[in-house]
C-alpha cells in the first residue's frame, strides 16, 4: 500500500474531499492530511486576510467547517512546510488540493498538484468542439479575472462565461445557479475549487438541464483525482 500526503491550503483533515478522493484512488493508497493553516492559531489566521484589492486571493475550508480567505504569497510558505511534514511521515508522494497554480515547492518525494492534472483534463475533453467554450466557476468574485485568464492560457477555448459562488460560504443551490446562468454560452463547464464535490456538481447540471441547457458540469477534484488514480 502506497502512503499519499493530500495537503490542503486551509486545514486539515478535508472532511469534505477526502472521502472522495479515497473513493477515486481505490484500497491501495492510504491518505494522509496536512494542511498549510494546522499551526495556526484563530487570530494568526485573520491577520492573513488580505486588503481590498490584492491579487493572487485564494479561500479555502478550516478544521472547523468555516473558512478563510487569504492570498499566495502569504499561504506560499506555509504549503511548503506542510508537504515537508508529509514527507518527514514517510509519505510517498504529495496531493496538493487547490485548483490555482504555485511554484514547485522543496520536495524528495513526487509532488503532484491538482491544478495542472485537472486542466490537462478539461483540455482533452475540449479538443472534441471545433471551437469549444468553457465555462467556469470560482468561489469568489475576486477571483474571477486571473482564473479565466488561467484557463484560457492552459486549454485554448473561449471562456463562455464565469460566475461566483463559494462551496464554503454559499450554498449547493447558489452554485447551481452560477452554473447554469453561464450555461448557455459554454461547452462545459468546469466548478473551480477543491470545495466543489459531487452533489454541487449534481444540482448544476441539473440546473443547467432546466435552464434549457443542457451541457456538462465537471469538478476539479474529480477530474485531478482520476488522473493521478493512473499513477498509484
């Protein structure tokens, strides 16, 4: 049985992500969590809030069901210290669970991020439209700008549309509607966050269905977890 050190940019355990990911990657792999935030206390967490107007902005699920919202360069070094305590637990390889992209971290062992995996996917579902559209959804508004941006450079489609709502905030309705109010001009559409799971994925496509348009609605988490399922 091969050991992988699932790393998230909130806390950990991943409540819920985990149970699919051990769901997709079979009885062969153990998983164990880190999360960039574990050291963290309350108030040290709040003081990473970043100012109106920053970039490279990221939320994600802690330990005790909230969330937080903080950027790159302040979560950037924590990351590195929790794939290095993975790692130090004698894991065999790292799964970094967020949907937007970092620098290669210090590692011995292989890292795999689900970024990259996830985008690699939709751009092999995409290659089947002459001129395919993409929809996305991000948790929050401010994130909008760099992840079309991002998606765009990495598949090569049309971004039909992109929407907001947070898998950590709001609720599986509230995503379904964001889905499906970009549905009509996208070829697909792609639930950009680690939080977003199957039932969100469920009521968008429905929503989508009963909107009159009826296009697929996948998660990144699903598509990064069957990729690297090849490989354990």
């Amino acid at each position: 049985m091969s050991t992988l050190s699932v790393v998230t940019i909130g806390q950990a355990p991943r409540i819920d992500v985990t149970p699919e990911l051990a769901e997709i990657l079979g009885a062969g792999v153990r998983i164990v969590e880190h999360g960039a935030l574990d050291k963290l206390t309350p108030e040290q967490i709040a003081d990473l809030a970043p100012s109106p107007g920053a970039v490279g902005v990221l939320t994600s699920r802690l330990r005790d069901g909230g969330h937080a919202v903080f950027t790159h360069a302040a979560v950037e070094p924590l990351l590195a210290q929790a794939i290095a305590r993975g790692e130090s637990e004698g894991a065999d390889a790292t799964l970094l669970i967020c949907s937007s992209h970092f620098p290669e971290f210090p590692h011995t062992r292989p890292v795999f991020a689900l970024e990259p995996l996830a985008h690699a996917a939709v751009r092999g579902l995409l290659s089947g439209f002459d001129a395919p559209r993409l929809g996305v959804v991000n948790p929050l508004a401010d994130q909008l700008d760099e992840g079309v941006a991002r998606w765009q450079r990495s598949v090569g489609a049309v971004i039909g549309g992109a929407a907001a709502a947070s898998p950590y905030a709001d609720s599986v309705d509230d995503i379904a509607r964001a889905a499906a109010s970009i549905a009509g001009s996208s070829d697909l559409i792609v639930l950009d966050c680690i939080g977003y799971g199957r039932e969100a994925e469920r009521a968008a496509r429905a929503a989508c269905a009963e909107a009159g348009h009826p296009v697929p609605v996948v998660t990144v988490r699903s598509l990064g977890a069957r990729l690297l399922a090849a490989m354990l």
